[in-house]
C-alpha cells in the first residue's frame, strides 16, 4: 500500500469513528417516544459525584444562564450552575464576555419560545466575535422535536442540545461540545432516573426552592409539559425531608416544595400509600418558619391534605389553585378531569379547614370553541370563589398536543376583548383583598430593596402579597412586624412595627 492510499484508508477510518462517535452524541426527541408512558421502574442514582476527567475543565472559564419559565426551570438553573461551578467555571452577568451560554426555556407558550427564537438570533454576533463561545439550548424547549429541527436548520451557530431529563449529563455534553465540530444534541424522550446529590448554586439565601416530584401524567390537551417533562416520578420522602433540614439548619426563612403537578406526589409509590398530606405533615414539624408548594391540580388535592393544611404553623395559608375555566364544556375539551360543582365544592372544603386562606388561579380565554356564555361562567366562578390573584392567558396552540389539532375558532379581538374583561375582574378582586389589610400589623419576610426605591425595603405576607415599607438594610432576610398605612393596585405599604421574635414565628 503505498503513501496516497494509506492516507485514504486512515481518512476513511476516521470518518468511520466519528460516524459512530456523531451517533452517539445525537440524540435528538421523538414526540412519539415522550407520549409513551412505560412502566419501567425508575431507579435511584444516590451518589452523583463529577468525573475526575471533568474537573477543571471550566477553569478560567465563565458561564451564563438566562432562564425562561417556572419555578421549576428556575431550579434547574440552580443546578446547572452548582455543576457548573463544581467544573471551575465563574458565573458572569455579562452575556457578551461568557464563554458559555445556556437558554434554559419554557415550552408553555408560544410567547416563551418566539423570545428564545430571538435571543438565539441575537447570540449570533457575540459567537461572530468569539467563535469560542459554546452556546446552548436547553429546558422544554429542546425536548420538542419540532422545535430542535428548527434549531439544526435555522440557528446552526448552536454547539448543543439537550433536555430536562439528563441535566446530570451537563459535563459529559459540554466536553462532547469542545470536541465535535457539529452540533452535540442529546435529548431523551423518555424520562431518565431520579438523581440525588446534584450540586446546587442556590439563587438567594433566604427563599429556596425543593423538587419534590417531576413530570406530570394529566395531559391536559393544551399542555406540552406531559411530553417534554415525562411520567410523574416522586422523590423519596426522607431525601426531601434531609435537604429542608440542610437548608433550615443552613438559615433559609422559606421553602417552596415544586412538581408539575405537586399534589399528584407519592402516587407512583407501589410500596407505600404516601402522599403529600405525609409529606407536609412532616415538614411542619421542621424548624423553618414558612413552607409553600405549588403547582397544585384539583383532582388530587385530596381531604388529608386539607386536614393538614389546617395545622397551618410553618404551612401558610395561600394555595395556588388552577382552575383554567368555569365552563363544564370547556374543562371537558380541556381534559382538566373535573367539573364546575367539583372545583367549587372542594373550594368550599378549604374555606370550612382554613377559614382565612388566600386562593389564586390560573385561567385561559379564548379555547377553541369557547362562546360566550362559556367566558361568563369563568367570569362568574371567579367571582364566586373570591379568588384573590390570578395569572391570566390568551390561548395558544402547542404543536403536539391535541388542542392543537382543533379549529381555533375564536378570533383574536375576542380572545384579547375577553382577557381584557378578565383581568378587569381579576384586578377588582385584587384590590379589595388587598384593602382588606389596611391598618393590619403583618408578618413580612423582607427579602431585599424594592424594585423601583433602594431606600425602600421589600417582602411578602404569609398570603404572597407584597409590602413595601422603609426601614434598614440590616432587617434583609428577617420575619418582621409591618403595619399597613396604604394600598396600592398590587402591593402594600407599611410602616415597620418591630422585629418578630423568635417565639412568635407562626409554627406547629
């Protein structure tokens, strides 16, 4: 053989590897494959730990994250920059100067994805100055299929891929994204294993955030979570109940229990009949002053639950509960499961166990084939239930789900008119409750300068409404006494009374 064909035949080997090695690193999601619902047994991975031959790799290295989405984005977002930083990278606020970028997004609504779409556009002129530049789409987003062959078409510039099932995978992905001169997607369709001990980079030290359950088995046909999130799967209790002493013990004021559908917890147990009711009641017991938990659904928001909720303590008295319409017809299109009379009835459930809870919602106007009459017995349920917030949203059509299937037959002027006339109910609501408190002496936990004032102090009642008041920085991150003097159309003003003494934290 002489030089020209041992040159060839070594050409042709390589190709062949990387074929292989290509193969291996794309894995692109399967709408087909994420609908499956399997009954394979989810296994636990207790001691995740970064490889030796990762650490370092980040060293004089930075990253940015921007995220998209819920509290339970937000959360992985702590995750990803917990590895991060395990690697040696440094995080930076300027997106210009990173070395890696991640858009960690939101497949809720088009909205949300149409301000990725423009943000990888924009990226494109940071990756012309710095070629170096790794930049990276993950969250939702990237476990729909269509929406990962839009970016290998269109936004060619991005190094890598990959979903919400294998954020564990983050240091073998970016090392694949050094390497390959393609782009590095690695999405499962189907949901991986439940993996503890990731390392965290909490976004503050007074508020945190705890999963307690991924995925969500509802399908409501306008929701896309069920296949970019997969089957409920639940954490174990006592992992759950170890990290909220850790973070008590660490100094955190409050802790927000997160699952797509957080109540559904422990249902996929087969040993045991733990449910969320036994996992709170746990909790309370915790010393820690406040315990949330959100996003809730009505079906399973059952009377232990209750029951518990009503010991209140650390357990506050605001529960976020999704309606998405007062309509029988349309709940039924929606797949939601429940009636009108079964929402109302375990409405009053809640009011007979808590008498002074605070209730919001989410709803959505304008669903296919939604009349008029329909809207107003959103309107009117609204009303009945007294609900006193709610996040408001036109319809928007998810490719994959089934809503997106049907004839959109409301027309745009009569989706924004009716979410007008909603949240002019919605805003009504708002404000009486919040009047409600004029004079009252409330508990705050200030968590920092106000938004629009740094000479003003910021925080939330145990109900989630904001108080605003002047007073020393050095009450940041403490429970304090604020009586309110006025009320605006979304928050209140206090004047600071004292700080909340130990014993007279609201616990169990």
């Amino acid at each position: 053989m002489n030089e020209e064909q041992r040159l060839a035949s070594q050409q042709v080997k390589q190709e062949k590897d990387y074929s292989k090695y290509f193969e291996r690193v794309f894995t692109a999601p399967s709408l087909k494959e994420a609908k499956k619902r399997g009954k394979e047994e989810i296994k636990y991975n207790n001691d995740f730990a970064i490889d030796e031959q990762f650490l370092g790799m980040g060293n004089d290295r930075t990253f940015y994250i921007r995220t998209y989405g819920c509290q339970m984005n937000e959360h992985d977002t702590e995750v990803m920059a917990g590895i991060f930083m395990e690697l040696g990278y440094t995080p930076t606020e300027n997106i210009e100067v990173a070395d890696v970028v991640l858009l960690n997004t939101c497949a809720i609504r088009e909205g949300a994805e149409n301000k990725v779409f423009g943000e990888l556009g924009f990226l494109m002129k940071y990756k012309r100055k710095n070629p170096e530049m790794l930049i990276g789409v993950c969250g939702c987003m990237s476990q729909e299929e269509a929406v990962v062959n839009k970016i290998l078409k269109t936004y060619q510039h991005v190094d890598m891929v990959f979903g919400t099932h294998n954020i564990h995978r983050l240091p073998n992905i970016l090392k694949e994204a050094y390497m390959s001169k393609e782009m590095v997607v690695e999405v499962w369709s189907k949901e991986g294993d439940i993996i503890e001990n990731l390392p965290k980079q909490r976004l503050g030290s007074i508020k945190a955030w705890v999963n307690i359950m991924y995925g969500c088995d509802k399908f409501c046909t306008y929701c896309i979570v069920p296949y970019t999130r997969g089957k409920e799967r639940s954490r174990r209790p006592q992992e759950i109940i170890q990290e909220v002493r850790e973070l008590a013990a660490q100094g955190y004021k409050e802790i927000m229990l997160l699952g797509q559908n957080v109540n559904a917890y422990g249902k996929d147990f087969e040993d045991s009949n733990y449910r969320l009711g036994d996992l709170m009641d746990e909790i309370r017991k915790i010393d820690i002053p406040r315990i949330r938990f959100t996003t809730s659904h009505p079906r399973d928001f059952d009377n232990h639950l209750i029951e518990v909720l009503a010991q209140k303590g650390n357990l506050v008295e605001h529960i976020h509960l999704p309606v998405q319409s007062g309509s029988n017809e349309i709940l039924k299109i929606m797949a939601r499961k429940y009636t009108r009379e079964h929402f109302l009835q375990l409405v009053d459930k809640i009011k007979a166990a808590i008498p002074d809870v605070a209730l919001t919602t989410d709803i959505i106007v304008g669903y296919p084939n939604e009349t008029e009459e329909q809207f107003q017995e959103t309107l009117d349920l609204y009303r009945q239930v007294g609900f006193e917030m709610a996040f408001t949203y036109i319809y928007s059509p998810r490719e994959g789900t089934p809503a997106a299937k049907m004839v959109d037959n409301v027309p745009d002027e009569v989706k924004k008119e009716r979410l007008h006339r909603l949240n002019a109910v919605v805003a009504e609501y708002s404000a009486n409750a919040l009047k409600s408190y004029q004079g009252q002496v409330v508990e705050v936990l200030v968590e920092g300068s106000s938004k629009r004032r740094d000479d003003v102090l910021a925080g939330y009642t145990r109900k989630n409404k904001l108080v605003n008041f002047a007073g020393s920085k050095e009450l940041v991150g403490q429970l304090v006494k604020v009586k309110i003097i006025d009320t605006k159309s979304h928050s209140l003003v206090g004047e600071f009374v004292e700080v909340v003494k130990e014993a007279e934290v609201q616990r169990s």
